[in-house]
C-alpha cells in the first residue's frame, strides 16, 4: 500500500475531504490527480477541466519540482467534449516541454500525460475580467502580444514536436491555409455531419462548403513559418500586475506552425478589439516584425483578409455546434433567443469566405434549433430506455 504521504495544505472544499489529503498512499501523482478532481476548485473551458490545488508538500512536490510556495493546477481534458478545432499537436504538454526556456511567461508544466497534466499555478485575472470585449485594451498588453509573437517566430522547427506528415513547406503560404481548410473538413465538418448534418442543411451550409473552400485559396506572398499559438483572446491572456511580465499566456492545446499571418488573423478576430484599435495593432505588429523578420510582414496587407475570412469560415461549425449542444439543457426563452443570434451572426460570417446562402431570418433558425434539439432529446430518450432494458428495469 505504500506510506502515508501529505499532498497540500489546505483545500477548497469540505474538512472532510481536506482530512483525506493526508491519507493518500501508492502513486503520490495519480493519487493526487484524482484528490484534485474530488476537492480542487474547478474550472471549465471547452476541451479541458481545470481543478486548482493549494500549496504541495513532501514527495509529490519533490517529484513535480515544485519546491516553491503557490498553488498549482491540475488539467484533465473533457472526452466527451465536441471537436471543433484541427490540432496540429494531439498533446499539449509536449508542446509545453519544448517552450520551455524558450517561450516566456508560459505557466511551468509540472508533470504532463494523455490523462490529466500540472501547471504551476498564475497568479492574476483574465484580461476579459479587467477588459471586456469591445473595449480598448491597454497598450502596455498591447506590446507584451506582439512581443509573444516576435518570440514565436523565433523558435525553431527542429526544436519542437514532430509535425504531422504531409505538412506543407515554410514560406508555402496558400499551402498552409488550403491545410487548415482541408483540416478543418476531416477532422471537425466530416465527424460531427452525423449528429449536426440536418441542422447545418436546415441553416444552409452543404456539407462541401469547406472543401470548396480549400479548393478556392488564392496564391499569397511567401512567408516563412512560425510556431502559432492561434487562440489569444481574453479568456487565456492573464494580468499579472508584474510590469516585467505584464501577461501569461494560457491554452496552448490550439498552437500550430505556419504562417505568421494566420496567428495574427485568429487574434484578432477572437481578442474582439474595437474598429478604433484593431489597426493600431496590425500596425504595431508590423513595426516589430520589420525590425526582427521583415520577411513575416511580407504581404500583410493583401493576404491577411485571406485569414481573416477563413476564420469566419471556419467558426460557423464550432459557434453553431455549441449553440446547438447549449439548448439541450434547459430550454427559455432567453436562452433560445441569445442561441438563434449566436446561431445568425455564424452564419452571416461565414456566408460570403464558404460561398453559400443562409438562412438568416430569426424565425427559420429558431425553428432548426427546435427541430434539432427534438431530435435529439428523442435520441437521447432511446438511448436511455435501451440502457434501463439492459439492466432488466423493463
């Protein structure tokens, strides 16, 4: 069985599930990994649930190197959740490992697996907590962003995980975006189309718009490749109140390598700046580009509305998949008007980069949710009485 080793100090939930941290025995991480899930302050994001756990001692502490007083947090990825978005690397954490001493004001991996992974803890808030979206953001963040991006393209290839075979060549830029597109088809269209086909039939999408799309990549300029962290929103920006590191930057699970170009498009369409900023910071982060890497700028001005159109492509499939999959819970009102406009602003986005025409009255979107989600709910009821007459219960 093991010695009796104590894992934390203090613990967010009840005394009696602080009582057991110190009862723990056998393998100190897993041990620990399923203590964090059981009393850890939790927090969701679309792939991954985020458990917070307070001070370690003795042995685990030892064995992550985490000898320093602070939290940490354990990451267990969600298995049922939706795919929506290609990944270039299947695990974060090896990603992680080869940033490291390389790409500052990245959380520290403590230990890192398929099954559950941890990160010493930041501290600070979510820019989106200080700075909503629409709102100006400071300038200070403004430069620690581009800074990040500088630093990204200065991380070399050989230094990172292997990508996956086939990956088009540095400086093949239409190769790389016509790659996303492809991807994006095989791995999030092509299999959720069985359990979302006749809703995205009923909004308008046909089930090749993404392949047609791949097939439409206008030539660009060359440009060489770069490590891509493409989700740097808010959400995964954190204020520090350090004015050495202004910023941590979260959520890596998403990064790529390609061209530079297609990391600044996905910010700035997921940071949601005001129309006043966002050339502020396009011009900002082609300043700092000529004076590192001149050849990453090459053709901004042409090719990077080329990204940023794919990626109004490319969200029609998350944003109406989640619009969708929220209304099988509990169904108002509010909550059914707040999805079908989700639902609309999708489809409109999306419209003119995939070359279809959608449905955008209120009313016809409200009415495929409805059917979906009936459809659904009818699965669901099916799949539940099988279980129960397997059980015997019938």
């Amino acid at each position: 069985m093991g010695t009796a080793i104590r894992i934390d100090e203090w613990s967010a939930q009840d005394g009696e599930c602080c009582g057991r941290a110190s009862e723990a025995r056998g393998d100190s991480y897993e041990w620990f990994v399923d203590h964090a899930k059981q009393c850890g302050r939790v927090t969701s994001g679309h792939h991954n649930l985020n458990f917070l756990m307070p001070i370690l001692h003795g042995e685990l502490a030892e064995q992550l190197g985490h000898l320093h007083d602070g939290p940490v947090k354990v990451r267990v990825p969600i298995h049922d959740a939706l795919q929506v978005v290609p990944r270039t690397w299947r695990h974060e954490a090896r990603l992680l490992i080869a940033l490291k001493d390389r790409v500052p004001n990245v959380p520290a991996l403590l230990r890192g697996g398929k099954a559950s992974s941890v990160h010493a803890y930041v501290d600070g808030v979510t820019l989106s907590t200080l700075c909503p979206p629409e709102k100006r953001v400071d300038d200070v963040y403004i430069h620690a962003l581009v800074d990040l991006f500088r630093v990204l393209g200065q991380v070399r290839r050989e230094d990172l995980p292997p990508l996956p075979l086939r990956w088009p060549r540095t400086g093949d830029s239409s190769g790389y975006l016509r790659q996303l597109a492809r991807l994006t088809d095989a791995r999030v269209r092509r299999p959720n189309w069985g359990r979302f086909g006749t809703l995205f039939a009923s909004l308008g999408v046909p089930p090749n718009a993404m392949r047609s799309y791949a097939e439409r990549v206008p030539a660009m300029q060359p440009r060489p490749y770069a490590l891509l962290h493409t989700d740097l929103h808010r959400d995964n920006l954190i204020v520090t109140g350090d004015p050495a590191r202004p910023l941590f930057f979260l959520d890596w699970e998403l990064a790529s390598y390609g061209d530079p170009l297609h990391d600044l498009a996905t910010h700035l369409v997921r940071m949601r700046y005001p129309d006043d900023q966002q050339s502020d910071v396009i011009e900002v982060w082609r300043d700092v580009m000529h004076s590192v890497r001149p050849e990453a700028a090459t053709g901004l001005d042409e090719d990077l509305p080329h990204y940023i159109a794919f990626e109004h492509a490319q969200s029609v499939y998350p944003d109406v998949m989640r619009a969708a999959t929220r209304l099988l819970g509990d169904l108002d009102v509010n909550n059914l008007d707040a999805e079908v406009a989700a639902v609309r602003h999708a489809l409109l986005k999306a419209q003119k980069p995939l070359g279809f025409r959608p449905v955008d009255g209120r009313k016809e979107i409200r009415a495929a949710l409805l059917r979906w989600r009936r459809d659904q709910m009818r699965v669901r009821g099916g799949w539940a009485a099988l279980r129960e007459w397997r059980r015997g219960r019938f």
